[in-house]
C-alpha cells in the first residue's frame, strides 16, 4: 500500500507525506477507514445474533391457573405452564416419610422436600415435567406410568430416576425437576408464574 | 497440480476455442473428470463412494428444492402440509420418499466412503486437507440431516429438536441461554421450526461448496489407490475418462437398484412411525431415538450415566450430561486429529498385520454394537455394553493406533503401483519418466519402506 500511494504522489511531494519516523499522513486514512467499516461491520452482527432469541411474544409472561382440590394422595395431574409440561402431585404420607428419610447431602442436587414445597402444604408437591438431562418429559404422573426405582418419576429417553421428591437420584439429568413459582390464590386453586 | 504425462485439453472447434478462451470451463471439467486427469489404475469399488456421495447430494438438493414449494414452515399447518405432499400434490409421496431415503443413502455411502479412508489411511500426508475437509462436510450433514427431520412435526421431530438442542444446554454457564436462543423460546416451537427450515435449504449449498473445496484438495496429489504407493510413473495411472467414468457408472446401477427398490417397496422402513402422529409437546415417545445414521453417536451420548468425580470428596468435575455431550461430539473430532495420531508411513491396510488385525477385531465390531445400541431402550444390559464399546471406540484412536503404528513391522510394499497389479516382471519394463514426486522416493512416506533396487 506505500507503493502504491508513493508512486501515485508528485515527486518532492512524498517529504510533505512522510514524516520523520516513517508515519505518513495517508495512514491516518487507512486507519480511520478500516475502523469505521470494521466496527460498522462488527455491530451489524448484533441484531444478526439478537434476532434468534426469543420474541416478545414469547417473552410474554404468562400464568397458569390450576385447581388442585380434585387431587387425592397418590394422584397427580399433567397441565402446562408457558407451553411446557406442569406435574401437581399431592404426595401420599409414605411417599413424604421416603422423601424425608434421604440423608440430603449424598444427593445430587441437594434440596429437601420442604425447600421444594411451600409452608404448609408439604404433601403438594408442583414441578415441571421436563427431565433435566435434555428436556423429555418424564413418566408416572398418570395412572399406571413407570415410576423409576425411587417411586417418583422415570425418564424414558436415557433412564433419569426422580425421587417422590422429584429429585434427580439416578441417571444422567445434573438436576432436580425444577418448582416453578407459584402461591395459592384460593385455597383450592394455585396461580403458577 | 497434475501428472506430467497427463493429457491436454485441446479445443477442435471454433467454438470450443471460443469458449476456452473466454471462460474455459470445458477445460477444467476435462482436466478434472475428464481424460485429462491420470488416476491410479488400480482403484477398487471403495472408490465409487465420493462420486455417489455427490450423486446424493444432488438428489436431496432437487427433491429437497421440490418439497419446499409445497412445504410450509409452521407449527400449526407443517404437520399437515406433508401429508399434503403425500395425498395431494402429483408424484408428491415419490419426491418426499425420494428425499427421506435420499437422506440415509446419503448417510451409507459416507460411511461407506469413510470407512474406506480408515482401512487405506487416506486421511496420511499428503491428503490430510482432503480429511479434514471430509469431516466438515460430514458434520454439515449430520446438522442438515437434524434440521431436516424436524420440519414435518412430527413426534420424533418435536422430541429430536427438543433433545438435541438440550446438548448445548450441557454446556457450563452459557448452556442454558444458548439452548433458549438456538430455539428461539422455552421449547421447540414456530420460531424453531421456522429457522431450521432456513437453515436446512442453506446448509446444502454450503455442503457442495465444502466439497468442491475438498475435490480441489484431492486433485492436488491425486487419488491414493489400495497398494497405498504414489503413482511415480505413467504405466501407474490410466485416464479418468474412460475408465472411471465407466466404472463410476456401474457402481451408480447398482446404486440406484438399491435406492429406488428402498423408495418403491420399503419407503418407512428406515423411518419411526411415531413421526406420523402430530408434535405433542406434552407427551414424549416412549422410545425416543435419532434417525439410525445417528445411532452410534447416541449410543456415546447415552454411556455417560455417571458424573466425573475426585474419588472420595464427592466434588463433581464435569456432571454426566456434559461428559455425554462431550464423548459424542469428541468421537467426531477425534477424526480431525487422525492424521497425527496413525503415524505409520505404510498407508494400505493390506501391508499392515497389526493395524489390520485392529481394525477388523476391534474398531468394525465396536462401531457395528455402537449402531445397534444407539436404537435400544435406555436400560441394562444396553447401558452397560455401551459404556464398554464407547470406552473401545476412544482407546482405538488415541492408545491403540499411535502404538501400533510405532511397534508395527508392516509387509514389504511393491515398488510401484504396476508392480503391485503385473508382478514384478512387468515393472522393469515400465517406462520411469516423467514422474512428478517419485524421484525423492527418500522424502515420500511410503519411501522409506521401499524395497532397495
Ligand atoms: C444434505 C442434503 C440434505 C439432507 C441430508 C436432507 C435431509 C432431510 C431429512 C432427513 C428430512 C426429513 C424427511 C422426512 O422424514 O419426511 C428432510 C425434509 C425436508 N427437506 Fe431435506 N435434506 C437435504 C437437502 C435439502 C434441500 C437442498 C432442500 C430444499 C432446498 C430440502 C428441503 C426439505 C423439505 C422441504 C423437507 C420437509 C418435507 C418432508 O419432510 O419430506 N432438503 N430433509
Ligand atoms: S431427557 Fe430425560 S433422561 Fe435424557
């Protein structure tokens, strides 16, 4: 690129182009030019990138409403909750008393039953329905389903064991099916999200 | 870039002298699959898999172009356009058969093709470019093959774009962000759908781009052949044009018996009837498997169930799933570094005991149980036999081949290609002239394993 410049200027005028210590007054050109298109270039990638994720449509936050005064112990539902799988399992006295009787800390995801209950109404256990490995949903929430080696919930797809908990005890999911936030909003109905 | 003694291209109309001299295209399709291209003569039928492979390409490129004008990319109606495609549109089931199928011969032949490349250690100098080029475009397939099963929406299409974009979910720290932003929401839906549609007609194109890349790699030093000893004279080599193209040709009969019998008589045999029921977010399969040109990639995924510990502390290192996500991606990479892990310079399976014994006792049957298992139920004894071929599979690459190829002592090589094919008798007469990289036979790989004269 010197070349071409020197060859392109009058001779006698390259002394005015270069300075000294070589700088000519044509880099300031290449510099400013080559910044400008690079971060120019640069920043068109963030639109290019933002534009996959979620839209705000689906950003919206939606809640889900479920009455859970129909469900006897030892029962569970299978409802939704922004567009994905929602267990509400209301647990029997023994499934509390093998959820309690784990020494919390060999577990995996460590967490005990009241952690993952609200104040009250232990035996009223809410979670997701998507196994934490990648994301199948898991059986036993109706009648007659597999419900793994520890009685709470088993994935299908590569083998994750849920405890009556919901806590991951065996296979290859890293953690336990997630408690949404919710809170009752009558005392029958609770409001999730 | 080619053999001394190749022939040249020469214009006889005015026409074509017209043509060569504004944009000499017939020139360089002469000169690529033409006669003007010498080729080792003694190619066996493991040769025919590149040809076929970009046979296959272009089926699933003018299928696939054809199915999208009657496709429509949304979650609601996708299911139902190809039943459409099915029912209503003229020839609509032959072209969508044509393209299913058209994926897993696809699939055969580069497994097929690669498989050739392990026994006759093609991906050995001077043609690790060519490999390493092949890898790309065979995980630019497997990403175009993914993409592509998901659009019908059906079961195995939700729960496969669900299960596969949860790997990068595995990932530390930006797993969980990245998933949300592969899909475009919480789970697979419009969003999802509607890019891998995108993606899936463009990855195509970037494939026959990758592999014009890799053909020009390969015309470089020319094909290797089975001997796995460089063409050093004329009388190794004949014109591509007849003799390939010939073959080439036979081998695409037979192909395509295959193929259309496949698309005529057993058009679902390879595919799941759950991808007949509509996407149900709410309800998984109960056997929830890739297509089967993935299953050994599963069946790695899957043998990862426990978490990598320091004995006795309980601190977890890496939990199971990213170790799953990591074995299965790794079994692929460590294709890349295959050039520099098998540093024997005998190139052919055929002059090597070790390696051959190896091969054949050891890696066919681990990926022969790796295909199997990846199509099983997620249980014992699967889950076990796994965790055992997939901890094979790895000591294969990285322990076994490097020793061997340092305590191999390989068989004697001919001293040509041609003396390899007539015997020796045959070579002393054989004309020497004009080789291109023969003369310094001390720098080639195999040279140093040539008999002395
Ligand atoms: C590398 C080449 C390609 C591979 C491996 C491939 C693979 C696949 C697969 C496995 C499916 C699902 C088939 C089914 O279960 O019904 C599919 C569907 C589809 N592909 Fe491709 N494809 C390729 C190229 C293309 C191209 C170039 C286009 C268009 C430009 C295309 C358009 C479509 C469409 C519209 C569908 C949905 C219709 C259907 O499901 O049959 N594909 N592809
Ligand atoms: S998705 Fe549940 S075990 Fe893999």
């Amino acid at each position: 690129m010197a070349d071409m410049s020197g060859a392109s200027t009058p001779a006698g005028a390259t002394d005015m182009l270069d300075g000294a210590d070589g700088v000519r007054r044509r880099d300031w050109i290449h510099i400013a030019a080559l910044s400008t298109a690079g971060v120019g270039g640069a920043s068109l990638l963030f639109p290019l990138v933002s534009q996959m994720a979620p839209s705000a449509d689906v950003l919206a936050q939606s809640t889900s409403e479920v009455d859970v005064s129909a469900i006897e112990p030892g029962q569970a539902i299978k409802t939704t909750f922004r567009k994905q799988p929602l267990f509400v399992r209301r647990l029997t006295p023994k499934e509390i008393e093998e959820a309690n009787a784990v020494d919390v800390g060999s577990l995996r995801d460590p967490q005990t039953l009241a952690e993952r209950t609200l104040v009250g109404s232990e035996n009223l256990l809410v979670t997701m329905g998507v196994c934490t490995h990648l994301g199948c949903v898991p059986l036993g929430a109706a009648a007659g389903e597999d419900r793994g080696d520890f009685g709470g919930y088993f994935c299908p797809c590569h083998g994750s064991h849920y405890d009556t908990a919901g806590r991951i005890r065996k296979g290859p999911a890293p953690k336990n099916l997630s408690v949404p936030e919710y809170a009752f909003k009558t005392d029958t109905v609770i409001r999730i999200g | 870039m080619s053999f001394a003694w190749a022939k040249q291209y020469e214009p006889k109309s005015a026409f074509t002298k017209w043509i060569d001299e504004k944009l000499p295209f017939p020139r360089l399709v002469y000169n690529a699959v033409g006669a003007g291209y010498p080729v080792p003569r003694n190619l066996n039928y493991m040769w025919n898999f590149g040809v076929l492979a970009g046979f296959c390409l272009m089926i699933q490129i003018i299928t696939g172009v054809v199915l999208a004008m009657h496709y429509a990319a949304n979650a609601t109606v996708a299911f139902g356009t190809v039943e459409h495609i099915m029912r209503n549109v003229n020839y609509g089931w032959m072209l969508r058969y044509a393209h299913a199928n058209g994926a897993s011969f696809f699939f055969i032949v580069i497994y097929l093709h690669i498989f050739r490349g392990f026994f006759y250690s093609s991906y050995k100098a001077p043609r690790e470019m060519i490999w390493l080029l092949g890898v790309v475009i065979f995980l630019l397939m497997m990403a175009t093959a993914f993409m592509g099963y998901v659009l019908p929406w059906g079961q195995m299409s939700f729960w496969g774009a669900q299960v596969i974009t949860g790997l990068f979910g595995a990932i530390p720290l930006v797993g969980e962000p990245l998933q949300i932003w592969l899909l475009g929401g919480f789970a697979p839906d419009n969003a999802a759908l509607n890019r891998f549609f995108s993606l899936h007609f463009l990855l195509p194109f970037v494939i026959a781009g990758v592999v014009i890349l890799h053909i020009w790699a390969l015309h470089i030093p020319g094909s290797s052949n089975p001997t796995g000893v460089e063409v050093k004279s004329e009388s190794d080599t004949v014109p591509f044009h007849p003799y390939y193209t010939s073959k080439d040709g036979f081998g695409l009969g037979v192909f395509l018996i295959l193929f259309t019998a496949m698309v005529f008589f057993l058009p679902n045999a390879l595919g799941h009837p759950d991808n007949y029921i509509e996407a149900n977010p709410l309800s998984t399969p109960a056997l929830i498997v890739p297509e089967w040109y993935f299953y050994p990639f599963y069946a790695i995924l899957r043998a990862f169930t426990g978490d990598l510990t320091i004995p006795f502390t309980g601190i977890v290192l890496i939990p199971a799933k990213l170790l799953g996500v990591i074995g299965m991606f790794g079994s692929i990479l460590v294709w890349f570094i295959l050039p520099w892990l098998d540093k024997s310079p005998v190139r052919s399976g055929h002059y090597r005991p070790l390696f051959r014994k190896f091969f054949w006792f050891g890696l066919v049957p681990t990926m022969a149980a790796l295909f199997y298992l990846g199509g099983t139920h997620a249980e014992e004894p699967y889950i076990m036999l796994s965790q055992f071929f997939t901890a094979y599979y790895f000591l294969h690459f990285l322990v076994i081949l490097p020793i061997i190829s340092q305590i191999e002592v390989p068989k004697p090589l001919p001293f040509s290609i041609t003396e390899g094919v007539l015997g020796k008798a045959a070579t002393t007469e054989a004309p020497r002239a004009g080789t291109v990289d023969g003369g310094d036979a001390g720098t080639l790989p195999d040279g140093s394993l040539q008999p002395a004269e």
